[in-house]
C-alpha cells in the first residue's frame, strides 16, 4: 500500500529530477517553445517540496491536491495548469484514504490525465505531454519500472511527430524533429514514482 | 437596468503591458458616462510574461459587482490557467465566464456592452461576435 509519505517523497524525487534536468527541459523548449518550460517547473515544483514540508497533508488524496495547487499558482506557463489538473484530479479521485493501492493510484492517474486531455485538447500524437502519460498510465498496471520506461519512449516518440497544441503548432512542420519538452518532464513525473517506490 | 450591477470584464495577458493597455483602449473607445468595471491580469507577479492564478483572482474579485464576470484571454497559459480556476469552482467570483473572442476587439465590445448595462450573456455575446468582424 502506498500512504502519504510515498507521495510525499514522488513530489520531492521529482523536484529533485527537474531540479537537475532544468537546463535539458528549458533546451528543449527553445527551438519549438519559449524556452521557459525548465525554470518554470523548477520553480513550481521548489513551491511544491516547500508546501509540503509545511502543511504536512496526511493522505495521499490531500499531498497531490496541495502539489498540484502550488503548480497553478506559482509556474507561469501553460504547465502549471496541465501539471495542477493532472495531480489535483489524480488526488481527487485518490479520496482522503490514508492509504492506496498501486491499482488505485493507476485508476486515479488515468482520470487526471483524462483531464488534462480534456483540459487541453490533445489527444495521443498531437506532441504532447500526454504521449508520455497515455502510455505510462498504461504500463503503470504492471509496474513501476514499466511504467518509466513507458513514459521515457513515448517522450522519445514525439521527435518525429508535428506539433498539433500549444506553441511549437505555430512551427507546423518545423516542429518535426524535436522532443517535446512537455512530454520529456512528463517521463521524469512518472520515474519519480519508481524511486519514491525505492525500486 | 442599474448601474450599480454592471458586469465586470478580466482581460488577462501574458504580458502586463498588454493587457494594461487593452484595458486602457476599451475603456477609452467606451466614451465618456459610466464603464463597466474593467481589471486587466497580465503577466507573472514580479513582472514577467507569463500567466499569475493570483493576479487572476484578485482582478476577477476587483470588478465584480455581483452580475458576473467576463473573462478575456489572449493565449496558452492565460486560457488553461482560466479554465482551471473555473474548475476548481471556488476560486472565481459566480457567474464568471471565459469568453472565447479576439483580445482585442473582443475587449472593446465587451466593455461597450457591459457599460451599457447588458447581462453576462449579452456581454459575452457581443465579444464572441467579435471573431466575424472581416476587415477586408
């Protein structure tokens, strides 16, 4: 089972990655983006690891509402948004139990990234975030391992495709050859799951 | 109609200048009497470009008179940051709206509207309106 402290530590494991790939995700973001997707995770996940060591949430629902909360507050960009949905309606529909099983972590998952394909229009190949959390939510039946390496090819499998959401659609076939930036963070979300796991 | 319960009108920018100065440009092509209460929200706390829940909510908070509020966006971040707050129910004023429309144009029609007393729906109208406005 997985309690409040398992979610604590994949919020600060994966402060921890955007801490340390900032530069890569911002690099990314340059020739199809804004070139701001780093510094502003950076700096909404440091939000995240602050609140959390502060108010202290008690149940895996309560940490991932006050993690993605911060996100819509402090990250700027249209990330904040996406990353706050994704982990505010993955918290909702966790409940306020204190403690979750990984089946109830993947239903809950899916829901909050059905949100934020409905938040944002993409569907599956349109370069985005979710062609990283599709597949994960996906694998994350069969494990955590599998469910990084799912997400890690599926950030990779966005080079080749043309952006069809956000900014870099602006580029239209200009876009083709890139990594999405979005779905590169998206793959460390998911592998923090794996060392908050300890696996 | 009352001019106590105008609807307010949020024009949210990713750039303060922005969103400032379309406030400015509506109100000034709304004349002279009263406007409706206009707030831009425009960029990130601190100055940056970007898009600020806070300054968001604050300006939403600002120009509501109880008859709603329109919001106006320009892109990105400033619509799905407009669309989460909604969702999240309690974090706007009721009866607020995100009002798809063209910045600008959109702008003055909604503050001209809004002045002259029209409810939110008619406001919003107005603004959506805006899109069929051809120039050549």
């Amino acid at each position: 089972m997985l309690d409040a402290d398992f979610f604590r530590r994949w919020m600060t494991a994966t402060a921890a990655s955007v801490d340390r790939e900032a530069a890569r995700l911002t690099a990314l973001d340059s020739p199809i983006g804004d070139a701001d997707h780093g510094s502003n995770l950076q700096r909404g996940f440091t939000a995240v690891t602050a609140t959390l060591e502060k108010e202290e949430p008690q149940a895996p629902g309560a940490v991932l509402m006050l993690a993605g909360r911060q996100l819509i507050s402090t990250v700027g960009g249209a990330s904040g948004p996406l990353y706050g949905t994704l982990l505010r309606r993955t918290g909702k529909a966790l409940g306020d139990a204190a403690e979750v099983s990984e089946e109830q972590l993947t239903d809950a998952l899916r829901t909050g990234v059905d949100a934020v394909m409905q938040l944002g229009g993409a569907a599956p190949g349109d370069k985005t975030m979710i062609d990283a959390l599709v597949p994960a939510v996906e694998a994350l039946g069969e494990s955590f391992a599998a469910a990084r390496a799912a997400a890690e090819e599926g950030a990779l499998a966005t080079t080749p495709l043309q952006a069809r959401k956000g900014r870099a659609s602006y580029l239209g076939e200009r876009s083709i050859g890139h990594q999405d930036p979005g779905a590169t963070s998206s793959a460390l979300l998911i592998a923090a799951l794996e060392e908050a796991a300890g696996e | 109609m009352s001019d106590e319960k105008l609807v307010g009108i949020v024009l949210v920018s990713h750039s303060a200048a922005v969103a400032a100065s379309v406030a400015e440009l509506a109100v000034g092509l709304a004349g002279g009497g009263t406007t409706a209460p206009v707030a831009p929200a425009g960029g990130v706390e601190g100055g940056g470009l970007g898009t600020s829940a806070e300054l968001i909510s604050a300006a939403a908070a600002s120009v509501d008179r109880g008859a709603g509020v329109a919001v106006l966006t320009d892109l990105g971040s400033a619509v799905l940051t407009v669309k989460t707050l909604l969702a999240e129910g309690d974090e706007l004023p009721a009866h607020t709206r995100l009002v798809d429309a063209p910045f600008v144009e959109g702008a003055v029609a909604a503050v001209v509207t809004a002045s002259s007393g029209a409810d939110l729906a008619a406001v919003e109208a107005a603004a959506s309106e805006a899109y069929a406005y051809r120039k050549v």
